[in-house]
C-alpha cells in the first residue's frame, strides 16, 4: 500500500483528481477546496477497509480515483483540513498496513 500527503494542494492537483473522481464530475458545483489531500493506493479490499477507516476517524471525504492500473490497484483521496487527514492517514498506516505513514 502506497500512502502520500500533500499539504496545500495546487489547483491543479484538485482538477486532475476531480477529473478522475466520477462522483466529483457528476456534481455541478465547485471543485473541492481542500487544505490537504491523502493518497491512499492498494489492493481494492484494502482501499474499501481504508476509507471505512477515514471517515470513522475524522471529518474527512473520501472519493474513489479512476485509473489504469495492470496490477488491479484502486486508489482513495482523502480531502480535509490538515489534522483531520493527517489523523485519517496514520490511523488507516496502523490498520491496514502496520507501520504510520510519513507525514510532515
């Protein structure tokens, strides 16, 4: 499982994720405004597991990302402010992968 961070994502960034978040496209209304988003990848279970996890453990949204990937990996981004995804992170790290994830 892959878990990343990133603190005061670029427009950019939340454009290319809502482009590949079918729910996200669906709405008519704003893109997300986040001040932080986490990257969650891995085999499908665990990505379900993992945003059952997030959202239980802090005020975060969890959409599912759309992709290719040969290896059947789905990935989650988590979008919130900074402590609630940071929280969200380490709590699915112990979970699911048993070690916490680097977060700065």
């Amino acid at each position: 499982m892959k878990i990343q961070f990133i603190k005061r994502p670029s427009p950019s960034t939340i454009n290319m994720l809502a482009r590949r978040s079918q729910s996200l496209r669906s709405r008519n209304s704003e893109p997300v405004s986040s001040e932080a988003v986490g990257l969650v990848q891995g085999p499908l279970a665990d990505m379900v597991a993992a945003c059952d996890i997030a959202e239980k453990t802090s005020g975060v949204m969890v959409e599912e990302i759309q992709g290719i990937c040969p290896q059947h990996f789905a990935m989650i981004a988590i979008f919130g402010d900074t402590s609630a995804v940071a929280v969200a992170l380490i709590a699915i790290g112990e979970k699911i992968d048993k070690k916490r994830p680097d977060i700065d």
